[in-house]
C-alpha cells in the first residue's frame, strides 16, 4: 500500500509539472531605464531569454532584421540616442523590407558577446554594436556567424566576409568646437577650458587634441584641462568633472561623454558647455550651451543595410568624413543658426572652416598637418607632414599587420600643444 501511494504521488508531481511546462512564463517587467524619445517605433516584442540572461527581441519573417546593441540607454540625450534616431531613420527610409530591434545599456565585455551571439541564434540578417568595448565581442561571434552581417561602430577590426567597423571623423568637428570655446575664453577674459574624457584611447586622444588645435587658432593663450572619467556613460561622474574643470577656472566645458549633465552644470554656474553625440544636446539649456558635434547614423546604416540586402556589401574599413553628410555641427549647418553665446567674431571664421570640410577640401588630415608639438612643447609632426588613417586610429606595429594595415609613425598617444602641461595620458 505505501508503495501504491508513492507510485501514486509520484504520478501526481510528474504530471504537475508537466502542466506547468507547458504554460509560457509571463514576460518580465522592462527595467527602470530612461523612457524612449516620443518618435520612436517600437522595439521588437522579447522572446525567451538567451543564455545573455536579458530578453532577446524576435525577428520577423519576411523582412530584413537588423539589430543594434547599444552600451547605455536611448534616453542619454547623446551617443545612444543619436544611434536610435540612425535606427529610426533606417526604418522610415526602407519601409516594410526591413524590421528593425535593439538592446540598450548592455555592458561591454562577456555580457555583450553573449548578446550578440543570443541576436545571431535568433536569426537577425544584421547586428550593430555601438561601442568600442563591443569590438572584440563581436569579432568572435561575427566568425561563429559567418552568414550574418556584423557591423562595429568605432572600432578598427573586420573580417571577410561579414564583419565591418564603422566611424567618422568627428575630430574635424572637434577642432571647430575648440575654435568657438577659445573665441568665448577670449570674449570673457579667461584663458582656460575644460573637456571630460571617458577612456585614453585614439578616439578620444585624437579628440582632445583636435580641440586644442582649434583653441589655439581663436585663443592662443589659452589652456585645455582634462578630467579622465573612464566611462562613457555615468552621469554623476560627468557631473562632477564639469564641476571639477570649472572650479579649477575653466570658462567652457567640452564633454567627451554621453549625457547632457556637464552642459546642465555649466548653466547652473553661468558659464558655457558643449555637448556631444546628438543634435538636441543642447536642448537642457539652450542659453549656455554653445554648440554640439553631433553624428548622423541614418544615412550610413541605410547605405550599409542596402548593401547587405542587394548583395554589395563589403567587409570595409568604413571611417567618413565631414562632406559626407553624416557628421554636424549644431547652430553651423544648413538651415541652423548658431546659438547666443558663439562670438559673433568666430561666426565667419568657423562657417568659412566648415563649408571648406563640407566640400571636402579640408579633411581630418589637415586637421592634423604639422608642425604639431606635443603639451611639453616636444615636435611630433613636423612641418608639411600630416597623420596617416594608421596615426589617427593609433594602429602601432603590433596591431596593424594583423589588420593589413601600415603602422602608424606619429601614433595617437600624445596630446597636443594647448592641453595643459603638466596633463599626462593615464
């Protein structure tokens, strides 16, 4: 009898779970995060979890499916957000050929490689990751999926026949923003400006430089501070280094990073911020901030999903410049009037520099064309020379063979005349 009625519970459990099996677990609550801007379409419906451990949305069929990872959420009112509007640009301009998902605030490291796989195993055509801490993540699964398309932005590694990187040039917008801070330094009888760096690596060397080379033309006398934040998305931090710069005496404040915090903070003090990555930066306090480079994705995810739908595509080193159209400057492009703290001094200096980039006449390499001297007044482009792509990139001997590349002979690791002296790389 004991027997019977183990044999009997045991039926019971066995069965219980069966049942339970096979009911869908309910979808879980979206995190706290940032809400999308009110344009936006929505994103695919999640499905099970990979083994991410985060909802991976569903593809659908008879479309093109792209995806995009991004490192922090669309919200940022910077880097991320520009990426969503490229995603939502893509959409309207391809219609119903394509659908389009994305994955916000992913973290760089094995948590991205695991999403990005967890987007392949679900079938998307293409997969964008946004961050330069993506780059090796997705490499690996880029040659796990060989019939995907894997697209990295601001990255330098590719590989035949479905894996490109993706960047521009926004260094030449770079330097037009240090020509209007050092005009207002000027206008305001001060000699000192700040920028926030996330990381010391090319991308944002080459930035900081940039700026110190066009203060130097407007403001000659004029320093660049630099707090290093080592993230790109931390808006405490950004805060904190906006307050940082201008308690050490800077006028204006330069972000590198990706929310509008260290334009919010200047406003508060009455001084001046630039912001970065997205055209409406400058929306948080339109009276002082200055301007924004901003990027423009969508014509270059249409170009590259076009391509990977007609079968054109090409595993590229992709890295366009101002006259491309995908790269602006807030206040200075076509239809736009700069905002009521730019000089009115620097106005024709800086449109008359920027309609020259935008015919392409003036490109990054001339940015960067010597005699360039390093902060501790040392030469490190001679005059009539200028940067290669390998310099600008900062592809050394021990990374550019590997990438058929040439190495770079004036390698991004310095930082120019104008930063401040005693500033030294981390």
């Amino acid at each position: 009898m004991k027997q019977n009625r183990t044999l009997l519970l045991t039926t019971i459990l066995v069965l219980a779970a069966l049942v339970l099996a096979a009911c869908p677990a309910p979808a879980p609550a979206p995190g706290a995060q940032p809400a999308a801007p009110a344009a936006d379409t929505p994103a695919a419906a999640p499905a099970a979890s990979g083994d991410s451990g985060v909802q991976i949305p569903e593809i659908e069929d008879g479309k093109f499916n792209v995806a995009f990872v991004y490192v922090g959420p669309i919200g940022d009112g910077g880097w991320t957000y520009s990426h969503n509007e490229g995603r939502m640009y893509l959409e309207d301009e391809l219609g119903d050929k394509v659908h389009t998902a994305y994955l916000e605030s992913v973290p760089e490291g094995a948590d991205a490689e695991r999403v990005i796989r967890s987007l392949a195993r679900a079938g998307f055509n293409a997969i964008f990751t946004t961050s330069f801490g993506f780059m090796d993540s997705t490499a690996t699964v880029a040659e796990e999926f060989p019939d995907t398309f894997f697209v990295h932005v601001s990255g330098f590694k590719k590989a035949d026949p479905n894996f490109a990187n993706l960047f521009g040039a926004m260094e030449s917008m770079k330097y037009l923003v240090g020509m209007i801070a050092g005009a207002r330094a000027v206008e305001d009888g001060s000699t000192r400006i700040g920028y926030i760096a996330p990381f010391p690596i090319p991308e944002v060397i080459r930035h900081v430089n940039a700026v110190a080379l066009g203060m130097k033309q407007t403001c000659p006398e004029c320093q660049l501070d630099i707090r290093w934040i080592f993230t790109w998305f931390d808006p405490d931090k950004e805060r904190q280094a906006a307050e940082s710069l201008m308690e050490a005496g800077a006028d204006v404040v330069i972000t590198g990073s990706d929310t509008t915090g260290p334009v919010q903070v200047a406003g508060e003090k009455g001084l001046w911020g630039v912001g970065y990555d997205s055209r409406n930066a400058c929306e948080v306090d339109t009276e002082h901030c200055l301007t924004v480079p901003y990027w423009n994705w969508g014509p270059e995810y249409v170009r590259l999903v076009t391509s990977m739908m007609d079968g054109t595509f090409k595993a590229d080193d992709i890295y366009f410049d101002v006259d491309s159209g995908s790269l602006g400057l807030l206040g200075f492009m076509e239809g736009q009037t700069p905002a009521p703290g730019v000089p009115e001094s620097v106005i024709p200096q800086v449109q008359e520099t920027l309609a020259k980039m935008v015919s392409g006449e003036m490109t990054r390499f001339d940015v960067f064309t010597g005699p360039i001297n390093n902060n501790k007044g040392e030469e490190i482009v001679p005059a009539g020379q200028s940067l290669t792509q390998s310099d600008i990139e900062g592809l050394d001997a021990a990374v550019a063979p590997e990438l058929g590349r040439d190495a770079c002979t004036f390698c991004m690791n310095w930082l120019a005349e104008g930063v401040v002296p005693d500033a030294e790389l981390p």
